[in-house]
C-alpha cells in the first residue's frame, strides 16, 4: 500500500530592530516549514512511497534540479524544497500556501509534478523552483526530467533511467541499467556500472564524458557533428571503425546498444579508473 508521509514543522519567529533578513520557519499541511528573508520564501514538500521492484516514479519539474541516491527496501522517499519569489515577504509565503504539488499513485506507479500552470510560465513575473532530493529503491523504471536544472544520478540501479533536461547538464556515478540522458544546453557526465538494455547519450550545446566500469559488454556508436570523438587509453574496443567524427566498436565481448551523440560538443569514453589522456 502507498504510504505518504508529511513532517511537521515548527515556528520560529525573530525580530530585528532593523530592516534585515529574517528566517521564519512555520508548519502547514504535510509538514511544511517555511524560510524567508526578504521577498524569498521556501518550504519543504515530504512523502514516502511503496514501490516494489517494476514499478515506475515519474518526477517532473520545472525550474531546479533533481538529485537521486539509492534507498533500501521498497520506499521511495521524496523531499522537495520549494522557494517563491513574488515580489515581497507575504506575497511568497501566501504563493506558497497556495501551491499544491500534483501526485498520481497506483500500486506501481507514482508520478510527481509542480503545481498546474508552472510548465506554462503561469505565475507571471512570480517565480516558483523546485529542488527534488529522492532516494530510490533498485529496480524501479525511473524519469527524471527538468527544463531549468541539472540532474544527478548516485549509484542508482534501475530497469529503465530516463534523465533528461533543458538548460542544465546530467551527472551519474555508479549507474546500472538502461539508461537514456538528454540534455539541451548542457552536458552529460555518466560512469556506468552495468548496461542492461540499449542505452543513449544525447546533447545539444553540451559535450559527454562516458566512463565504463571493467566488465561492461555494449556495443558503441558515438558521433559528433561539431566537435570530435576521443577513445582514452584503457579502454579497448574490438571491431572498431574511427574517424574524427564517429567511433564504433565492442565493448568487452558487445551486447546492448550504447550510443552517444551531440551537436556542438565533443566526445570523450574511458575505462573507470584508467588515466585521462
């Protein structure tokens, strides 16, 4: 069964003698603890859920970034930080009260969104960002996406990892599974402990590093259209075919499709551990 949890927060008032920033902490529903100094107010968004291996979370966002680490056992555990600028103290923590984060969940399924409008830009010359901090069970399809924030990826092991974003870059350390990261300005960085099914690297305006722990079996296809393609020493591919713009070949003894393409970047695929070169 789905569990949510909220955490509750207490008040903290101070007062100052002067204009000045001051921290205000106050609980709501859920738990929210709200933070302000001057016309910036934050709170704090906390649920858990039950997903056994199969299952899917969705989290999708808008402004601010997402970073994931492993959780034990079955629960997913999201905390969002949420912060609100609308011009004035009040006018913050009133947009905050206001705005109700969206949750679809099913038995295998949770999927998490920002308030309704913010993908349109709705609240005008207010801002809303939202910063995710998710721990994730192994085993789970995941995506992860954001149009204004990066994405970060720690010792994760999933059955299909979906991490995309516009205007930030993807990190990952320690990545297991299918895995297909997209960026529009911004690049990726990704270590890989295990490639389980065809996996893709895919960037505008931004370049990728890729390193592959040993024992890692694909079969590589990374192009470039400005930039160039560069295989470090340590890594040995069987079968290859090289030029400046395009590098294909095994890794180990093949398998999964791992493919690597950008637009106005360069290229680089390495063994974990070797040196640069």
């Amino acid at each position: 069964m789905n569990r949510r949890h909220g955490r509750a927060g207490a008040v903290i008032a101070c007062l100052a003698l002067v204009s000045a920033a001051c921290d205000v902490k106050v609980g709501e529903n859920g738990g929210l603890a709200v933070d302000f100094a001057g016309s910036r107010a934050t709170d704090e968004w906390v649920r858990t859920y039950d997903l056994k291996p199969g299952g899917r979370l969705d989290i999708i966002n808008v402004n601010g970034a997402i970073a994931a680490s492993p959780s034990t056992g079955t629960t997913v555990e999201v905390r969002a930080v949420r912060e609100a600028h609308a011009g004035s103290e009040e006018a913050s923590r009133e947009m905050l009260r206001k705005t109700e984060m969206r949750e679809e969940v099913t038995s295998d399924r949770v999927t998490i969104r920002g308030p309704e409008g913010q993908e349109r830009g709705g609240f005008g010359r207010r801002q809303l960002s939202i910063r995710y901090e998710v721990r994730i069970p192994a085993g789970l399809n995941i995506l992860l996406k954001t149009q204004n924030g990066d994405v970060r990826l720690e010792n994760i092991q999933g059955i299909r990892i979906e991490a995309a974003s516009t205007n930030g870059g993807i990190t990952g350390r320690g990545v297991s599974g299918a895995v297909e990261a997209s960026t529009v300005n911004g690049g990726i960085q990704m270590d890989l402990d295990a490639v389980t099914g065809d996996t893709r690297m895919v960037t505008v305006n931004g370049g990728v590093i890729l390193n592959v722990a040993p024992g890692v079996n694909a079969d590589l296809e990374a192009t470039v259209v400005n930039g160039g393609v560069r295989v470090q020493d340590g890594l040995t591919l069987s079968g290859d075919e090289r030029s400046r713009d395009r590098v294909s070949g095994r890794i180990g003894s093949g398998g999964p499709r791992l493919v690597v393409q950008t637009t106005n970047g360069g290229v680089r695929v390495g063994l974990r551990g070797a040196p640069a070169s």
